[in-house]
C-alpha cells in the first residue's frame, strides 16, 4: 500500500508550531484526530511517548516517523507535519527535524506497520524528496510531491 493511500492531505501540517517533541506530537496527534475523531488524543499521545522512550524516532537528516500501536483501530493511520524552524527531537545525527511522519497502527498489525515505515524511510533518504517537501508551498503541493514519488517508483 502507498503511503498517499494512507495519508489524508487533511491531516498535512505545512507549518507546525511545536517547538519541541511533546508539541509536535500533539500538534500531529489532532490532524490525526481532524480526519478520524473516534481517537482518544490522550491515549495516542501517550503510545507515542512511551514508544520515544525506547529511544528518538529522529532517523536523521531532518526527520522523524514517531509512532506506535493502538488498540481498537481498524487501520494504520497517518499525519505529516513540516517545521521551516526545526525541532531538537533527539535524532541520532543530533540535527533538528524538519519533516515528520506520524504512524499509528492496530496493535495486532506488524506487517503493514513495519512495511509502511520502511517505505517512508526510503522516501525520505532521497534529498530531493527531503528538500522539494520543505520547499512546497502548502498542504496540497507536500502531498502532490508525495504523490509524484510514488508514482515514479
């Protein structure tokens, strides 16, 4: 499955305002909840800070794909969020992260879940993909650039 499948543009953030990890996910967390309402914001937030304790999901290079397992979710659920400023989110370069993909997946799913990372982490690996996402001028433009990539694959 592509990741412009799983993605609503309507859960596209093109400027965060967090400022840190907590606000980023929390940012991320309600274009979640825009899209599917049924989710409880506290108990996404917290899935995805206990997973940041067993260490950043700051990959390196400017981004971060924080995630977790949720109970009661009939699918894997995504959001993507662009900070121009940055946020310190731990990453193993130590360099600030200016592009983000949020995962929550069904806890039973492991397949789709670690397939869906691996195919956003080679998105993301290409500096081209990385720099005409932090050049796009908004919501719709970040997932028409998400959508070309794709289909050039």
């Amino acid at each position: 499955m592509k990741i412009s499948e799983l993605l609503n543009p309507q859960a596209i953030v093109a400027d965060l305002q967090g400022r840190d990890k907590n606000q980023v996910l929390a940012e991320l967390t309600d274009a979640l909840i825009a899209c599917e309402p049924s989710l409880d914001r506290d108990e996404v937030i917290a899935v995805l800070r206990e997973r940041e304790k067993l260490g950043s999901t700051g990959i390196g290079d400017g981004v971060a794909i924080p995630h977790g397992k949720l109970a009661g979710i009939p699918e894997l659920m995504l959001a993507f969020g662009r900070s121009r400023a940055g946020v310190d989110f731990e990453s193993m370069d130590g360099q600030a992260a200016h592009l983000f993909f949020l995962l929550i997946a069904p806890e039973e799913s492991v397949g789709v879940h670690l397939k869906t990372l691996a195919r956003i982490s080679k998105l993301l690996k290409d500096a081209t993909v990385r720099r005409k996402l932090l050049d796009a001028a908004d919501r719709d433009t970040i997932f028409q650039v998400i959508l070309d990539e794709e289909d050039s694959t």
